[in-house]
C-alpha cells in the first residue's frame, strides 16, 4: 500500500530527451522544469507532437532521460524507476482491455501482472465506485466505450497509485462521454487523494478539470499557471478578420489601441486593448464591405496559446498510436 504525498508529487528540473545525433538530431523535450503539487489534477496542453507522450515515458522510465533529472512519487526517475513504478498509474488514450475477460477477470489479471497480495477488496470497492459491480461477471466486449473507459481507470487504481498519468484519455470519445469521463476524473482525484498529470489537445477539457496547466510546444513549457493565471497574462482581446482582398497591414496597425496584427493572406489576427474600442474604429478605417467576417474573443485559454505560440491549437489532429506505448507499460511493470 501507497502512503499519503506531501509536498510535490513530479518535480522535473531542466529535463531534456533528444533522439539521433547530428543533422537528424531531434529535441523532443528541450529542458523542461516543471513541479507538480501533490493532490491536484495537472494539464500538460499542447499539440500533438509537443513531446506530452515523451514526458510521460520519461518520468515513468520508459525511456531514458538525456540530461537533467526527475522525480516522481519521491523517487529518482533514473536510479529508482522500480520504486516509481510501483507507485503510478496509467490510462491510455484508447481503451484496452482483455475483451474476452469479464471486468472481474481483468483486475485479476492487472493483479496477476504486479504481483498484487490482498487485491481483492479493493477490487470490490473499485467495482463499485465506478458503478460496474452489477455488470462485473460480463464480458468487456459487451461494455459500452464509458464503462470500458471505467474499467480501465480502475485497473490503474487497483494498487493504490499515489500518482495517475493520463495520456489523452477522452481522444476520440464522443461529446457525452468525455463530459462523463471528466466528471469521472474529477471524482477519482477526490475521492482517492491520487495526484493526476492530464496530457491533452482540447483546452475545454484543461480548463474544466486542471488546478494548473502547463502549455508545451515543440519540446518546451511556455507557460505555465493556473486557469486563472495563464488568461490574466492576456490583457487583450483578439479580433479575427477575414477580408475581400489583402490590406495594408500598416493601415490596421495604425488605428488606436492595436497592439499586433498577424496576418495570413486575406485572414486577420489582430490583438487589440478592447473590442469595443477597436471595431468603431475598424470601421471607420476600413469600409464594411472589405470585411467577410469578423469575430472577437476575449481572454481564454485559446487566447493564451495563441499568445504563447502564435497560432491556434487544432482540434483535428490524427489520432496516434498508443498501442505500442501500452504495451511497453504492461512489460515495464512486470
């Protein structure tokens, strides 16, 4: 059994993992500090391909660190990576699971493969607190996707975890089961003290369930913060503009209370103090029928990426393979 953590549960000072060498030499993460309450829901958010995935086979010891150092759980991530791995948990963005088993049969099987004694109560409670008890002795191949996802964070619990890595766990779901399989995380972090490190694309889904995000891009943390912190940094409004024809960026510059002004051929970011004091004068500037459309946002977590990165976070995206990541967990913790 996991005992309680206090202070930080992940500290991670200056971390960076580079693959290949030379001309072909990729920096997957590019020294990386970050510390990680223990008891809290943290966010990695960033695109595919930031190095979210990359950080979590490090800090699990899944693959070597190339400088710098980690710890997870209290442990040294390089020199104590048994002793971080008896203490973590982890859920996949795909659900996986034995489909001809019964969700009992399941966690005897996770029991099975970590050499779990006196796993069975906890199975039990587990069972029930995810509402799968009167279904336990059915086969997982007739579960719905939530109940599966279910399982599947039970299984990651059955050892009593002091830390949760969850790697794009909603990717993929439909709208009413991500909702559910938030409210889910939201009750694990409660219920079972567990700290969770969230990696993610949707920044809904970050500022729904995170007591601090991290926003990584290309291999480095750009900012970092609570929900709260990272939109006070934008003390802006963005205006997005799509014209008739290309303008004088000059010309938009020129009008009071712009601060920057993107521009993609007749597409228009522009980065104002307030919109209301900006579009009268936008219009005055610039005759109504040049403008195809326009929109305005105010402070977000949107915002913030666009202002950390200079472009917007893509929700289309492809799905990337987990499998051989999963399968690499299960042989790590045998």
């Amino acid at each position: 059994m996991n005992g309680p953590l206090n202070g930080s549960a992940i500290v991670v000072k200056d971390l960076s993992k580079h693959y290949g060498s030379g001309a072909r030499l990729v920096r997957a993460l590019d020294h990386v500090t970050l510390t990680i309450p223990s008891g809290t829901v943290f966010g990695l958010l960033g695109p595919n391909g930031a190095g979210k995935t990359t950080l979590i086979k490090v800090l699990t010891g899944i693959s070597e660190i190339t400088d710098g150092d980690a710890t997870v759980a209290g442990f040294d991530v390089r020199r104590q990576s048994m002793d971080v791995r008896a203490r973590i948990g982890w859920v996949a963005a795909e659900v996986i699971l034995d489909d001809d088993f019964s969700a009992r049969e399941n966690l005897w099987f996770q029991a099975k493969l970590q050499s779990l004694k006196g796993w069975e109560s906890r199975a039990e409670d587990l069972l029930k607190f995810f509402s799968l008890a009167d279904r336990a002795d059915e086969k997982v191949n007739q579960f719905s996707t939530g109940m599966r996802k279910k399982l599947e964070i039970a299984l990651a619990l059955l050892h009593q975890p002091l830390v949760i890595f969850m790697d794009e766990p909603t990717i993929g779901l439909d709208v009413s089961t991500r909702r559910m399989l938030w409210d889910i995380v939201t009750g694990v972090h409660k219920e079972f003290g567990v700290t969770v490190l969230l990696t993610t694309h949707y920044i809904e889904e970050a500022d729904a369930l995170c007591d601090r995000i991290a926003i990584i891009d290309q291999g480095r943390i750009l900012a970092e913060g609570t929900p709260s912190e990272l939109k006070s940094r934008v003390r802006a409004d963005i205006v997005q503009l799509e014209t008739v024809e290309p303008l004088d960026a000059a010309r938009l510059s020129r009008i009071p209370g712009v601060q920057e002004v993107r521009a993609q051929g007749n597409d228009w970011t522009v980065r104002v103090a307030t919109a209301d004091d900006f579009l009268p004068r936008l219009f005055a500037s610039v005759r109504t029928d040049q403008i195809r459309r326009i929109s305005v946002e105010k402070p977000s977590l949107e915002t913030v990426f666009l202002e950390v990165t200079g472009r917007r976070l893509g929700q289309d995206e492809p799905i990337r393979d987990v499998r051989r990541f999963y399968a690499q967990m299960q042989r790590a913790r045998r």
